[in-house]
C-alpha cells in the first residue's frame, strides 16, 4: 500500500469544461470532510464536485465515492479506480467541474474525471504506507532522552509528554517496531 506524502493537483479543460483535481492525504473522514468543505469553499462557482477515498480505520478500509449529480458512474467511481490502481490509502481524491456548455456523454465524463484525477495522483508525491500504533510508557526521568533517541531511529514522534514523579509519555511509531521499544520501557 501507498499513502500520499505531499498533495498533488491538476487542472485541464476539456471540450470547454474545467476540471479541477486535489489529491491529498486524509487520516480519517473528519480530514476528508474538512477537504471536501474547503474545496467547495474555493470552487463555490463550480458545477459539480465529484470524489472518491479510501481510508484505514479500526473498523476496516472504507471506501466511498461520488457523482455529485453526474450521471451514475461517471465521476466518482473512475476517480477510485485511479485511487485503487495506485494502491492509495488514507487518501481522498476530488474532481471540481466547471461545466462549459458541451455535453461529452457518459465515456467522456467518465475518461474526464478519470483523467484529471490521475493528474493530481500524478502530481503527488508517494510513499509506502506504514501503519502506526500509539503507546504509552511511563519513564524515569534519566530514562527520557534514550527514549526520546530511539524513537526518533524508529521514525516515532513524542504526542504528548505528562511530567509529575515520573514521565508519561504518549508515542506513534510504527506497529512493527513497537514491541521492541516497549520491550525495554515497558507499557504502562
């Protein structure tokens, strides 16, 4: 699997209509939501805005797309195509149309909304997907920095740090890497 490390964006006419593409990274349907509002929020003079996304949750992958009013099967199911051609997760792809007076049929809007997506994948930049998991460890102080060090080896980040008798520390590293570190800190 693939995730989207920085956004990417494409923008074509086609036989008179402007399709505008944003391909992002979303780690839940909050982030998609928030996307899709500030897209709208940008193209408030825009037709349609068609999308598709697939998101890793605790309860499975979920995976939704839509036509924004197109035809059935027109806008929202190519763009996932694309996001599942390139094995995209945590991903949400959006296709602005600005419609220009010209019909192009349901091929055409479909290969036009396809098209544009794979732009704006395109245009992203990509990276494997690695899954992370969130641990709390509670440290005595002379412990923190060699924490801190092999954490950072470990590509994890320091999410919150509570100081009292000792520090609680609340982690993300990746899943795999977990049990070694908590191997020598210990889970609290």
């Amino acid at each position: 699997m693939q995730r989207i490390l920085s956004p990417g964006q494409a923008d074509q006419t086609i036989n008179k209509s402007r399709f505008v593409a944003a391909a992002e990274y979303c780690a839940d349907e909050r982030a998609v939501m928030l996307m899709l509002r500030r897209l709208a929020a940008q193209h408030s003079h825009a037709h349609h805005l068609a999308f598709a996304y697939k998101i890793r949750s605790p309860e499975g992958i979920l995976q939704r797309f839509h036509d924004a009013g197109e035809p059935s099967g027109t806008a929202g199911k190519p763009i996932m195509q694309y996001l599942e051609g390139h094995d995209l997760i945590n991903a949400c792809v959006a296709v602005v149309r600005y419609y220009g007076g010209i019909n192009l049929g349901t091929g055409g809007l479909a290969r036009a909304y396809g098209g544009t997506a794979k732009l704006a994948i395109d245009a992203a930049k990509l990276g494997p997907f690695v899954e992370m998991r969130q641990i709390r460890v509670v440290l005595d102080y002379a412990k923190l920095d060699g924490f801190t060090r092999e954490l950072t080896k470990m590509h994890g980040e320091i999410l919150n740090k509570d100081f009292g008798e000792r520090v609680t520390v609340i982690a993300s590293l990746p899943a795999d890497q977990a049990p070694a570190l908590l191997g020598r800190y210990g889970e609290k």
